[in-house]
C-alpha cells in the first residue's frame, strides 16, 4: 500500500533539492547530515546505497524520533537498512519507483509505510533524488516526513466518504442534492425508483428545473427556498409531485443548506419520502371528520368553512348569501313503521334530490337526523332565494319508491340571509330554525323567511318553556275530568285532562303547551303528575249504579318510550289504592307507528297489571289495521271529526259506521268523542257504539265541577 509520484509539483521551499541541498557534503568532504530537518518537518534525511537493502550511509538525527533506531543503530547495517524497515507490502513498489526515478534522471516522490522500532506502522513520505558521493559513486539523497496523522486522517474520511455513499447508493429512502436553481447534483437509486426513473443518471438528465417538471404546484419550490432560507432547514415539506411515467404521489422532503468554509451557498441536500398512503389515510379520516357516512353530504363540521367561502364570493361579487334549515315532515313515523333501513334510504334519496336541486356553487349539509342545511351563495334577492326553495320543495315532495312502499314526503324550510339576519354561522342556524318551526307550525310542506316578528315569538316560546319547566317544579298543573256516558246516558267514567294555570301567564290553552312539552319531552313529567293525581282522586269516587267509574288517562308517544313506564303505573295504582280494572291508558295512533314489537312489549307490560288499553282518535292517523290484531287493547276512540255531523247519515256515518264494525269484529269497546247533537249520539248508538263523550254530556270539570255532575245524575251515585 504506496502512493508514488514522479514529478511532484509542491512549493519550492519543501521541493526535495531545496530540502537536501542542506544536507550536501561539506567541502572538507565531511558529511553534514546530522542536521535536523526544519522543525516543521517530523522526518530525517537520509543517504543509502543504491543496492538490494538500501543501506543507509548517514542519517539525520530526526531518526529516533521517526524510526525508534538511533543514527547509529541505522549506519551500515543491512538489518536495519530502509528495505528492512519498509513495510514488506510495499517493498517492491517502493524500490520500483526509485529505480524508475533514477532510469529517467528524475526526482521522486512517494508515500507507504514503515515498522518502527515498537512495530508500529507509519507512514512516511518519501522525497529523494539521485546523487554522487565524494568518490563519483551513485546514492540516494532523500528525506521520510512522518505523515501519519494526515494519511490517518484522509483515511478516516475516505471511510466515512465510503460509508456515506454505501449509504446513499443503497438507502431505501431517497436522497438528494440540487443547486438552487433548480438543478440536480446528484440522487441515489432510491430516489430514481420512486419518482420513475431507471437510474439516477436519467432522473438527473431528466429534470433541469424541479419547480415545472417535479412538483403540481411550481410555488412549492419557491415555499422550499424560502423556508430554508428562513429556519436553515425544512422539516416534513409535503408536496403532491409529478413522477417520471406521468403518476402524481405525495412526498416529504427533509432537507437543509450546505454552504463552504467562506460561507458560500453551496447546495441543497435532503431526503425524500413517499407519503402517499399517510396523505391517502390523513385525507379519508378528513372526509370521515367532515361527511356524513350515510349520504356523503358534508355535515356540521364543514359549514363554516362552506358558509366562509360563500361569504367571501358574495364580497367579491355582491349580493347576500342565504342558509336554509330543512327538516322532513314525520320522518320518525316512516323510520319507525317502514324500519330503519329503509329510513336510512329515503335519507339517501332526499340527499341526492336536494344536490340535483341546487347549483354548483350551492352547498348540501347534513346537519344530523332528518335535518340539512343550504348554503346558497350569491342571492341578489329574496325572491331568488325563494325560487331556491320552491324547487327544493318540489324536488322533496316528488313521489318515490322504497322497498316496495310508496312514499310522497314533505319538508319544512326556514331561511335566513347573510347579512341582514345574522353575521355569523350560529347565528343564522338559529333565526333559520325558527324560521323553520314557523314553518311547520303553519301546516308544513312549506317554506318561511326569518323575521323580526318571528324572533319575539321565539322569545315567548322560550319563555313559556321555562315558565314550563318552573310549573312542573312548583305542581302548577290540575286535572280536570270529562265525563263518558253509555248509551241509556249512565255515567261510566271520565277521561283526565291536564289543565295548566301559571300565577303569572294565567291561564295557558293545551294547544299552546302541550306540543311543546312534547318536543322539549316534558311531557313525561306533566304526565306522571296527571297519572297520580287522576288515581288518587278516582279511587274516591262513588260507584254509580253498583259499578266502579274508570278513569282514562291519555299515555303520550314520549312515556310509550320510557322503560319504566309499567313501574310507574304499579305504583301509581299501589299508592292511590284504585283498582287496575278502573283504569284505562290512552294511547294516538302515532305511537303506535313507532317501533311496534317495543310498543307491544311494552303494552303487554301494562296489561298484565290488568289495566285497560284504548286508542285514541283512532282512523286519523296511518298505522296499518293489523296492528289492531296484535295490540293489546280494549277500547277504541272514534275521533270527533267523523262524529261531528255524523247524523246527516249517508257519506257522514260511512266511516264511524266502517270503525264500528270493525271494532265490534275484533270484540272491542267503542267510544265516540265530540258528541254534541243529540241526533249524533243516537245516530251510533243504533250503529252499536258503547260509550260517548262530548260537550253534550259536559265539558272538562275539576273535581268540584264533576261532584256536582255526579249529584244531578239520574240515577245518582250509590252512597258510602
């Protein structure tokens, strides 16, 4: 292991003749070499025999030091002679460089290594020349400079050179180093391979500007050297990049700038990696966080940057932007009838109806349940808002067809206007929703603008929802009864009707308070006070003609769903000490529709306590007529309006005479409500209709009032 040169070119103070020319023969022929090398210099100077052991004739006194051999040790001795302290690997091209040297008439200059007197290796650089001694015959002259630290050192650094490129060349992750135009210097094959090149050689012959011919976006090589020239460095450097065959992948690159001794920018260097998948998974949980699984419409978490983006057009272009609520009308009643799947749908359907309504620029939201919002962008009127909503609305109420069942479905929409309404995305969901349950509270199907009138009743509905909630606290609410006769105008019972009076509102009707305790489901605590109150008070009641009253108490849709109702009734029936017998539950057609196998569940429950069932205002609603057959109930309610008139006979008594009969084919019990006329009672008791209630028994008494009912009966109640 040697390194030669023949004609060195190095500065001329350390040129070899300047060097040994200090070590000439003096002129008495006296040799000088005992002269020390300058003391810059670790080494010693040297004449040797040109033959087989290059057997030194004198030495320098820097021997010692480079070889452990004194000057004396070293003279004249062929065991110590430089052949024999040449490293025996280098021997031979150590002595074939001299002696081409001295074939072409030239100095020489050459670098291997020695064994000390220790045996440690050094390396030395040789430097000599041919000469004469005093006698004409040919020697060497020369120098050995130790070079041990700096060969170790060049070593050192070829390694680690090695390491880095093993590194680079086989790294699975992609390296780089480009100029700062744009330019590759160089990359590994890992980075070929992912951006689509055979070799690293084509993929930098390839792309001459990285700005248009790597990255979609050109700016992000700008964003690179302005982020490195800001920080030193980029960290995670995301880009969506075009690759050699034409394949658009994501990338992160990690890189910083390598600048010289004097500071100069020199390049760029990094790593490069794909991030494809990661940017794939980072963008579907993104869509899972901002879309709803079921339609794919954005949801809640999307519309303020929508709505953002809406507001900025209309900036830019003029005009107002509009936010509609839209909420399907008895959406429950088909979920829970038709089953969910088939809920989930028609939820489908409508999205899709709603997208194909709108324009482009207009966004669909799924806001939650049954509910979306609009965002319509660049309304110059009210007027193009509303020809929005008509189209919506005719779009939603198209008839469809799901599983097999034929459906028409309706909508409710309220709608606000950015600016005028409100300036943010809270706000205007909250005047659209009023906007919208003014809209459903008008007969539904329809759409309503946000008002300034609308926002005081909305303040008033709040305020009678607290003066609610404060009622139920305070046990504001009374029952009142309304008497039921059979058909020779016996007294058989009554029903229990809530009656609400606040010490301050006054007297609140049932057709304010009532639908929205069922909304807000306060009608569960409402009817738990009744459900007490009415067992109480009928457990006292006198028995009329040997036989107990039954007290019907109406069950909303809300209790239906409570688990604990049968429990609640037990103890209400315990506590008061009235008889199961006399006690009957109503309940509307529309709980009915609910989920029927809990319903019935839950029915049986109740009945098992030997409590009676009826169905309220029944043949309003549209539960299915088999139902009748797997409910366990006992009565049925006709509904006032197919009483009311009833007596005109023909058309008029079709249905209550339809109901009858089918009541009495399933061995039910018939009750008639809204009995007014004389003719109508009399009308369905020829029919066969059991019971009748109406203003033309009474009206709704409290307890005092229907005391005194009772004294005017004939017969009157039996006595204690």
């Amino acid at each position: 292991m040697s390194r030669t040169t023949l004609s060195p070119r190095m500065p001329s103070l350390l040129r070899p003749e300047r060097l040994l020319a200090r070590f000439r023969p003096a002129a008495n022929g006296e040799q000088d070499l005992a002269r020390t090398l300058p003391g810059y210099i670790d080494g010693m100077c040297f004449r040797c025999r040109i033959d087989a052991q290059w057997t030194l004739i004198d030495v320098g006194s820097g021997a010692q030091a480079l070889t452990g051999y004194r000057p004396a040790e070293l003279l004249g001795s062929p065991q110590r002679s430089l052949e024999y302290l040449t490293h025996p690997e280098d021997r031979d091209i150590v002595r074939g460089t001299i002696l081409a040297a001295i074939e072409c008439g030239e100095r020489y200059s050459l670098e291997y290594r020695i064994v000390a007197r220790d045996g440690a290796e050094k390396w030395v650089r040789e430097n000599g020349v041919l000469a004469h001694d005093a006698s004409g015959t040919p020697v060497l002259d020369g120098y050995l400079e130790d070079i041990t630290d700096r060969v170790m050192v060049q070593m050192q650094l070829a390694e680690t050179e090695l390491r880095y490129r093993s590194i680079f060349e086989n790294s699975v992750i992609g390296m780089f180093q480009t100029t700062e135009d744009g330019r590759y210097l160089t990359a590994n094959q890992a980075l070929a391979d992912l951006y689509r090149y055979p070799t690293p050689e084509a993929l930098i012959a390839g792309l001459h500007d990285i700005a248009r011919g790597l990255y979609v976006n050109p700016a992000q090589r700008d964003e690179f050297k302005r982020l490195i020239q800001r920080d030193g460095k980029v960290s995670a450097f995301e880009s969506e990049i075009v690759r050699g065959d034409g394949s658009r992948i994501w990338i992160s690159e990690h890189a910083h700038a390598v600048h010289g001794a004097n500071g100069n920018f020199l390049y760029y260097e990094g790593i490069v990696e794909d991030i494809t998948e990661r940017r794939r998974y980072q963008m579907t949980l993104h869509h899972q966080a901002t879309h709803d699984p079921l339609t794919g419409l954005p949801n809640r978490n999307l519309l303020a940057d929508r709505l953002e983006q809406a507001i900025h057009g209309c900036q830019r272009h003029g005009g107002k932007v509009a936010l509609a609520f839209v909420d399907l009308d008895n959406f429950k009643v088909i979920n829970d009838s038709l089953g969910h799947a088939t809920g989930d749908q028609l939820l489908i359907e409508i999205a899709a109806r709603l997208r194909g309504a709108l324009r482009s620029i207009d966004t669909v939201a799924r806001y939650g349940g049954d509910e979306f919002v609009l965002i319509l962008g660049e309304q110059r009127t009210a007027n193009d808002t509303g020809i929005l909503m008509e189209r919506v609305l005719n779009a939603i109420q198209a008839p469809l067809n799901l599983g097999g069942h034929q459906l028409q479905v309706n909508c409710s929409i309220g709608a606000s206007m950015y600016p005028d309404d409100a300036q943010d995305l809270d706000g205007l969901l909250r005047v659209a929703d009023m906007a919208m349950y003014h809209a459903k509270e008008n007969g539904k199907g329809q759409f309503r603008f946000y008002t300034r009138d609308l926002n005081r009743a909305m303040l008033e509905r709040f305020g009678l929802e607290n003066a609610l909630r404060e009622s139920i606290e305070q046990r504001h609410f009374a029952v009142h009864y309304q008497p039921k006769v059979d058909g020779r105008g016996r007294l058989c019972g009554c029903e229990a009707l809530v009656r609400w009076h606040h010490p301050v509102l006054g007297t609140i009707t049932p057709d304010r308070f009532i639908p929205l305790a069922e909304e807000t489901g306060q009608i569960v605590a409402i009817g738990e006070q009744v459900l007490y109150t009415a067992c109480r008070e009928a457990a006292g009641w006198p028995t009329v003609d040997g036989r107990r009253l039954v007290i019907s108490v109406n069950l909303s849709t809300r209790q239906l769903d409570e688990p604990g109702l049968p429990a609640m009734v037990a103890d209400a029936l315990a506590s008061s000490g009235l008889p199961p017998a006399c006690l009957e539950l109503e309940i509307t057609e529309s709980a009915i529709m609910g989920d029927v196998a809990k319903v019935i569940r839950r029915l049986e429950a109740i009945k098992a306590l030997g409590v009676r069932i009826a169905v309220d205002d029944f043949g309003t609603g549209h539960s299915s007529l088999s139902y009748l057959q797997r409910l366990p109930i006992d009565t049925l309610k006709i509904d006032r309006s197919f009483v009311s008139g009833c007596d005109r006979g023909g058309k008029a008594m079709a249905i209550p005479h339809a109901i009858i009969f089918l009541g009495k084919s399933l061995s039910l019990h018939l009750v008639a409500e809204g009995v007014e006329q004389d003719g109508e009672m009399e009308m369905l008791r020829l029919c066969g209709c059991d019971e009748y209630q109406g203003y033309l028994i009474s009206r709704p008494v409290d307890a005092k009032g229907l005391a005194d009912f009772m004294a005017r009966l004939d017969p009157p109640p039996d006595k204690g």
